[in-house]
C-alpha cells in the first residue's frame, strides 16, 4: 500500500487525501458494476429488472437508476439461493472464514488481510504498532471481532481477543497485559472503567476505537474527562467492511476512499442535500462481495465542510437514525423475525412485545415482555426456557 503510515494522523496520505475525491466516486462506481455484473447473480437480476446494462452506468451520477438492495432483504435472499444469496463473486471454499450474523445472514471474509478496509480507522485513532489492545466484539460467529482484530494487526498492535462479557476476567488480562487501548461499543468501555474504579483499580487505556453503537456526547465527555482515555468513533458493517471514521477533529466519518457512498432520502431513493437525514447506500468493487446500491439501513447526512486533518472527501455527521425493522442491541441487530422464530410457534404465549432501552450503566437493555395464552401458566422453568431462546435467537 502506498505511503502506508507516511502521515501523522493518515494511514495511506496518497489514497486518503486526493486532489480530486469525486473523480475517485467516478471511476470506482463503473467499476464496481461490471465487476458485479460479471461475478453476482444478485447484481445481474436487479440490473436486467431495471433494464441497465453495466456498460450504461459511467459514474456515481449513473447508479441513480439501479434499485436500491435493503440490508432486510438479505435473510429472504440467502434462504433462496444458499449460501450468499448469489451475491458472492468467487466460491465459498476460497474464503478465509464464514460467519453467522443475527437476521440471520451469512457473511463472508476473503482471503486479503484486513479485508474490511479497518486499518485507517485504527491509525487514524492513534494506534500504534507498540499498543496493546482489548478487543471486546464477538469473536464467536458473527464478524465484529475479526473486523477489529484485522485492523488491528494491520497496524502492528498486540490484540488481546475479549470477545464478549466476562468484565472481570477482561479487566485482570487488560491490567496484567498492560492494555493501553480498547476497542469495542462505547457502554462496555464504560462499564470496564466503572467496575474497574469500584474494586480500587484503573486501566490502562490511554485511546479507545468505539463502533456497534451511538456515542452521545455525555458519554464522550465522560470517558474522556473523567477517565482520561481519547475516544475516536468509526462506522462499518460486516457486508460493507468500514464505511467512514474519525480523525483527530472527531467532527464526522470520514468516507473510506474505497467505496462509493451515497445518502439517500428514504422512500424516495433520490441524493439527501447537504445535512438532509438520508439512507447510507454503499457501492464496492470489493473482489469477494460486491456491492451495488446497498442500503445499510442506517441514517446519516452529509458534512462537504473542509476538515483541517487534510483528508479531502466528504463526512458523514453520524449515526441519526435506521430505517428498516432492524435495531441494534449492544453491537448486533435484532429482527423482529427473529423473536417470531423463537417465541410465535409456543401454544403458551399469546403474544410478546421487545423494548430496547438505556441501562443505568448507559448500556442497551433488550426487554421482551411474554403474555401467557389463556389457561396457560408461565412458571420460572417456563419463563426460563423461553429466556434462552430468545438469547439464542438475537445472539446478545
């Protein structure tokens, strides 16, 4: 990779800071189309519905009449054409690994290091080849560890693989290890400060990479204030890899220069203007799993100001919203169709409603409120049983 590491803050100065960021849109989205229509069955049926051939599509400006693939509609997709959907472009046994994610989907990972493009999120975050780092996603089928882990030894860190839960055992590893970074959902990173504080002891953290979840500014504040550890954002999925992050300004996402990004009016699917709420819609050429006008369910605007870390593309002004029935709990998305697999064939419940909530902690709750059918009796083993499903069935 050129200039890899050439600036302070710029993990490649030469592909993050063109001179020209919309010639570089231009010539990805072509090529992301062919690339798409030659290798994914999913990509070829929705071009020939709209009656666009691949060679029709010249530029960003060119996608506009390509329908737009919801993220929702992925679970339909693999379920009628096993494993992928017909969305990948090379065969499954060239893969490095599989995973499961809630809805549920299956997602690839190819062959290429760091294949979700998370490098510049973790430089551009002030990880160093010297740091250690607590990595607390799942590294249990879903993705969300071994997006962060990748990036992370891509940089050269020593990565210490958390996983999920476990906060006393992650404290002891990250003391012991000399921890100085952390990367996970903005919560957990509290709660492992609190908990920490409580039995008389402090963590090493000095930076934290945080994703998966919103990072009001209260709790910015307060981790960094209070805890004294610098706290950057990134944003990414496990279809897309990284879609934007944070540099030194923390004012936005940065794009990844290696997408096409478009924001779209939900309901509409036309260009949000500057600041207009909009679906975050990602095209790539990526040699695995192209994507063309995907929607991520995710809402976000545009921010064209100039930013004074001298990346020239534009920023995303956060996460604002979704779209779509999926909500995200702790890092992962619960589907309502999920619930239904798990509790809607039980003769003993008459319905059930899911409410996600703030805790104290300022975590996410998942409450699911049961009303037992007539005549039936939801005892502890009972409402126990049913508890496990559901943990099984949403996977947080």
């Amino acid at each position: 990779m050129s200039g890899v590491h050439g600036g302070p803050l710029l993990y490649d100065p030469d592909r993050e800071a063109p001179a020209d960021w919309g010639a570089v849109q231009d010539r990805l989205a072509p090529l992301a189309v062919r690339y798409g229509a030659w290798r994914s069955s999913e990509i070829r049926r929705r071009l020939a519905r709209a009656g666009i051939s691949p060679e029709d599509v010249r530029d960003v400006a060119g996608l506009a009449g390509i329908p737009v693939l919801a993220k929702d509609d992925l679970p339909a997709l693999q379920a009628a054409d096993p494993p992928f959907g017909g969305m990948l472009a090379v065969p499954p046994g060239t893969l490095r690994r599989v995973y499961r994610s809630p809805g549920p989907i299956n997602d690839p990972e190819g062959r290429r290091d760091d294949f979700w493009r998370m490098a510049p999120a973790v430089w551009a975050a002030g990880f160093r080849p010297d740091d250690v780092v607590l990595n607390t996603f799942s590294y249990h089928l879903t993705p969300g560890g071994m997006m962060l882990d990748s990036g992370l030894r891509a940089v050269g860190c020593a990565v210490i693989p958390g996983g999920v839960g476990n906060t006393a055992a992650q404290i002891d590893v990250a003391r012991a290890a000399g921890a100085t970074g952390y990367t996970g959902t903005p919560q957990f990173l509290l709660t492992l400060l609190e908990r920490a504080r409580e039995t008389g002891r402090k963590l090493p953290f000095r930076r934290a990479l945080v994703t998966g979840a919103p990072l009001p500014p209260p709790l910015r504040e307060l981790l960094q204030g209070e805890f004294g550890v610098d706290v950057y954002q990134a944003y990414g999925t496990a279809d897309a890899g990284t879609i934007g992050h944070e540099c030194e300004a923390k004012d936005g996402w940065h794009v990844s220069i290696e997408i096409v990004v478009e924001v779209l009016v939900p309901g509409e699917d036309r260009p949000a203007a500057d600041g207009e709420a909009g679906q975050v819609v990602v095209t790539s050429p990526n040699e695995v799993y192209p994507l063309v006008r995907f929607g991520t369910g995710d809402l976000s605007a545009w921010n064209r100001e100039p930013c004074r870390c001298g990346r020239t593309g534009p920023r995303l002004a956060g996460f604002l919203g979704r779209v779509g029935e999926g909500v995200k709990v702790r890092g992962m998305f619960v589907h309502p169709r999920e619930l239904a697999a798990a509790l809607g064939g039980d003769r003993a419940v008459a319905g059930y409603q899911a409410v996600v909530s703030e805790g104290a902690d300022g975590g996410d709750v998942l409450t699911v409120r049961v009303e037992a059918a007539p005549g039936a009796v939801l005892g502890a083993g009972e409402v126990a049983a049913l508890g496990a499903r559901i943990r099984e069935a949403v996977k947080v």
